[in-house]
C-alpha cells in the first residue's frame, strides 16, 4: 500500500492512485481523516491503522506515503458541523504532523514546523537558499527557455547542465525534502516547489522505486 496524502480534488494524485493501483495506492483524503478507526500508537506507530480511502488499513502494511497537501482546510470538513470545522481542522493538521513524522516507511515529503509537505518558503526564502549555496536567482520574465527539474530522492530528473543538477541537489538538502522541483532560466533558478507536478512517467518511476522499493 502506497497511501498519496492530499485533497480528493487533486487530479494529479487521483491519477498516480490510479496508475499504482497494482501497487495497492490509494487517495489519503480530508474525509478519511476525520472517519473512525485511527489508531496512533505513541511509541509504536508501526502497529497503528490509518484509514485511507475509507478502509481501515494497518499501518505495517503501509510501504510508502506520498504528501501533497500543506494542511487541511476547515472547508473541506463538510461532515463536521460548520461552527466546529476551524478547531478540527487544527487538531487534524497537528495529528498528521504527529502520524507522517512517526512512520517508520518512506515519506515524501515530511511535515515542517508550518506545512505538511516540507516547508511553506515564499520566494524571499528560496532566494536566500540559492544565494547560500552559491546560485544565481531569475529576476523577472526573461527569453530563455525555462528547464523544469525534479529531485526525487537521490535521482536528479530533466537536468541540461551540471550547475542545474547541483543546485537543484542543493535547495532540496537546505529544505530536508526529498521531492523537489525546480524551474531554470539557464542556470539560475526561476522558482521553486515541493509539490511538483505528478503528470511525468519519469518523476512516477522515480517515487515508485523509492516509496515502494522491490
């Protein structure tokens, strides 16, 4: 079982669910987090259950999980009465931190101090890492074509240059992620996401062979 954490409207993740399904995948959504039959063992989270696509499912069968969510929204919480959404959806987000920080399998990426897929930087940030390592930030539009690379665990995806490849390497080991995308403009960096897109068979095989290694 490969358990994707994010909305039940994200396509992206529907569609990886889909293609992994030999694989036992499946959508970890806001309306399974708030159903019955979580266990969180403090001390043991192996021997906990989760439930993940409204089937009770016990963590120790769980090979990898896949976040790609920052925090659950107060509006998705259609089953909780309206007055109290705002406090379950804290509660939810702290125990997510709790659960994909404890779990003993892979995990893409960890919760940060303010997101649950690594951390919630703004461009300023990102600019600052770059400037850190050494590498030059993209103002403005520019001509130059724009490269779209992916770190996925020990694996660089779609790099033109040497300077991508290690720069790219670099902000995801500043930011503790695994799974990184990073826009160029020759080799300086464009912009920056933790949650890049899903769509490529190239990024899909990559997380595959680190989520759910054979």
């Amino acid at each position: 079982m490969i358990a994707i954490v994010a909305s039940r409207l994200d396509s992206e993740a529907r569609s990886l669910a889909a293609a992994w399904r030999p694989e036992g995948a499946a959508v970890l959504s806001a309306e399974d987090l708030v159903s019955s039959g979580w266990k969180l063992r403090v001390g043991d989270p192996h021997g906990g259950t989760a439930v993940v696509s409204g089937h009770p499912t016990a963590v120790a069968t769980i090979r990898g999980v896949l976040v790609r969510r920052p925090a659950v929204m107060p509006e998705e919480l259609k089953q909780i009465a309206r007055e109290d959404r705002a406090y379950v959806a804290a509660e939810t987000n702290a125990f997510l931190v709790a659960w994909l920080s404890a779990l003993p399998c892979p995990v893409f990426n960890r919760p940060s101090a303010n997101s649950l897929c690594g951390p919630a930087w703004d461009r300023l940030h990102w600019e600052v890492a770059c400037a850190r390592h050494g590498v030059a930030w993209a103002d403005g539009a520019g001509t130059t074509e724009v490269t779209e690379v992916v770190v996925c665990g020990s694996d660089t995806l779609f790099a033109k240059t040497e300077s991508q490849t290690r720069a790219a390497i670099a902000l995801s080991k500043e930011a503790n992620v695994e799974l990184l995308g990073v826009r160029f403009r020759g080799d300086a960096v464009a912009g920056v996401t933790v949650a890049p897109s899903l769509a490529s068979k190239p990024v899909r095989d990559a997380l595959l062979h680190f989520l759910a290694p054979t």
